[in-house]
C-alpha cells in the first residue's frame, strides 16, 4: 500500500515573489539586504544630526556638533560590517569558514550577526569619541536612539532574502518559505522587525522626549536591555541556524548572546539614574 501524500495546509500564505536583487546591471547588482544597511546608516545619521541640534534635549549644549557626526558615520559603518562579518565567521559558522576562508570576505552573499555588530560599532565608537575628546556615553546613546531602523529595515530585507525565517507553525498566517520545505512557518523577520525596530525605536524617541538625553547612558542600556528581551522573545518563533541548532534546555545562540545584553544594560540604567542629569 502507496503511503498517502500530505495535502498542502490550508491555512497559510504563499510567499511573495520578492526578488533579493533590487536593480541589477551587467556583474553589478544592488540587493535589498545592502540597501538595508546604507539606510539604517543614511537615516540613522540624518535622525542623530537632528537630535545634536536641538539643546532642549540635553538641557543645554550637545556634547557634540552635527559635524562630528559625519565623520563618526565612517567609523560606525566599519564597526557594524566589519563586526557583524566576523561574528557571524566566528559564532555561527567557524566549521565552514575555516576551510573555506575567501568566502569570509564575501558579505555580498550575507551572514551577519547582530551581536558581532554591536561589539564592532562599540569599539569604533569608543575610538573614535577618544579622538575627538566626545563624551562616549553620549555617543552611544546617540547611536543606540537610531539602530533601531537599520534593524527593522535588516529584518524586512531577511524577509524578502526568504532567510532567517521562523519555526513550522499552523497558525493562519504562517508563511510557506520556497526554501523553508512545504510546511507554513512563522514569519519570525516581521515579528523581530516589529519588536527590535519599530517597538525600540518609539521606545527611545519617548525616553528622549522626557529628557533621557540628559542622564549619559540611559538610552544605551535601555537599548541594550531591550534589544535583548526583544532578541529573546523572537527566538522562540525563530528556527536556529542549522549548523547550530539548539542549544542545552532549548536554549537558541541568540538567546544565550543575548542574556549579558540584559545584565549590563540593566546594570547601567541604574548606574545612569543614580547619577545627577546634565543641565
């Protein structure tokens, strides 16, 4: 007797017919995942030019002049390329990097990872305040105010890559991914682009607005610590990358990097109330 063949579920939505390649001429091509990042890092500029120029923010004078950051825009965008690449080499697939090193230089192709990211931007942030005698406090709550769109804007290009998608469900909006298998999943990229972009984003902009900015620090951990709830929250619909899977206890990588983001964070938001506001 034949086996009978699983009929498709009814319940679920076909996936778009998203092509990753924007505009693409001859060998040159312009995806969405590139155009993701130039501009989280175009707007992310844009938004921390208009908060220096607003002194009700920071009871007083900015720590820092519009110019500055256009030359920290540089130093920004290395630290995020150049950390994201490497952590995503070293953490989520050193086994096939090491043998295949050239392949590492290929960002082109995609593998980055948030938390290498984070690491990367912190450091250039921190060389770059040194040079130029900035408050690095007051930096990273600049740049902490403004990742959250270059986050949401990653997480819809993931979507459209059809890639990092979530784990198999049946609810009714569960999409079936042409490289996911035949069952409908979550469509995890739109619930972390709503939690890590959109829900973080308004979440600094109020904390602003009642005068975050004048406590150095404040919006940094309280991205950081929210950053990792959000994390954490949407790897539980997430599927784990395949060359790691799950860790002890179910525990996913993103989860576990995620967890000292929480600690520290939460340790600074009360180290920056503790202390005296500017102005």
């Amino acid at each position: 007797m034949l086996p009978m063949l699983a009929s498709p579920p009814l319940l679920a939505i076909p996936f778009p017919a998203f092509d990753p390649i924007l505009v693409s001429i001859g060998p040159f091509a312009i995806r969405w995942y590139a155009l993701a990042y130039i501009g989280g890092l175009m707007l992310g500029w844009w938004l921390t030019r208009r908060l220096v120029s607003n002194p009700a923010l920071w009871g007083g004078t900015a720590p820092m002049k519009p110019s500055d950051l256009d030359d920290a825009l540089l130093w920004i965008a290395l630290g995020v390329i150049l950390g994201g690449r490497l952590g995503f080499v070293l953490v989520y697939n050193f086994d096939y990097y090491s043998q295949h090193p050239v392949d590492a230089l290929m960002v082109w192709r995609g593998g980055m990872s948030f938390h290498g990211g984070f690491v990367g931007t912190v450091v250039a942030m921190v060389l770059f305040a040194r040079s130029r005698g900035i408050p690095v406090w007051s930096l990273f709550d600049l740049v902490a105010a403004t990742v959250p769109i270059g986050l949401f804007l990653g997480r819809i290009a993931n979507f459209i890559n059809s890639e990092l998608w979530g784990r198999v469900t049946d609810v009714p909006w569960g999409v079936i991914f042409p490289n996911g298998g035949p069952e409908p999943r979550h469509p995890s990229q739109l619930y972390q682009a709503g939690l890590e972009g959109i829900c973080l984003f308004a979440l600094a902009m109020v904390a602003i607005r009642l005068g975050a900015l004048r406590r150095p620090g404040l919006v940094a951990a309280m991205f950081a610590t929210g950053y990792g709830i959000a994390r954490t929250v949407g790897e539980l619909f997430r599927q784990p990358d395949p060359q790691i899977g799950f860790l002890w206890g179910g525990m996913t990588m993103g989860m576990l990097l995620s967890f000292p983001m929480i600690v520290v964070g939460v340790i600074f938001i009360v180290r920056a109330l503790i202390k005296p506001a500017r102005g």
